[in-house]
C-alpha cells in the first residue's frame, strides 16, 4: 500500500506543479487553491509512504515522479520544447527510479 501512496503522492506533486504555474504567483484564486489542496495531499500521502518505505527511496521516487510528469505536462499542455537532451534528462529520471526501486525492499 506503501507504493501506491508514494505513486499518488508523486501525480499530486504534479498537480500542484501545474496548478501554481496557473495561478500566475498566486494572482489567480482556483488554480492557488488547487496548488496548495494538492500540496498538502502530496505531502501527507509522501508522510504515509515514509513509514514504511525509506527515506531516500521515497522522496528520490517522489521527486522522480514529479519531475518527470511535471516534464511531460509542460510538453503536453504548455507547448514547452521537445529535444533530444530534455529527453535524454527525463530518461536518466526514469532509469534512476526503476533502480531506486528494484534497491528498496
């Protein structure tokens, strides 16, 4: 159960990446809202993980996450540019999480 609270933890952390974009520094209240609804989800959900996951593997998979799909919003959603080296960076991302992950136990 552990994992799958870490896994949300990291889609909230993306949510709230994308929400403060939106709220442009927090002028705008809907997407304020949201960033910090998914913020608190994000940590509380990353807490409940910790308890039986650890540390490093935790937070290194929760920041993985988030910065890979916070990568992949900003493409799909934001237009942002699409190259072989931010590729290759968000590929390393994922080589390191499927490694945290097959150490942690």
């Amino acid at each position: 159960m552990a994992w799958i609270y870490l896994f949300i933890a990291g889609i909230f952390e993306v949510v709230w990446a994308y929400a403060m974009k939106q709220s442009e520094g927090f002028t705008r209240l809907v997407p304020s809202v949201i960033t910090m609804v998914a913020m608190v989800a994000s940590f509380w959900l990353l807490a409940a993980a910790m308890r039986t996951i650890p540390l490093g593997s935790a937070y290194t998979i929760w920041t993985g996450i988030g910065a890979v799909g916070a990568f992949l919003v900003g493409i799909i959603l934001l237009g942002e540019p699409v190259n072989a080296m931010r590729i290759s960076a968000a590929t390393l991302i994922v080589s390191g999480l499927i490694l945290m992950k097959l150490s942690s136990p």
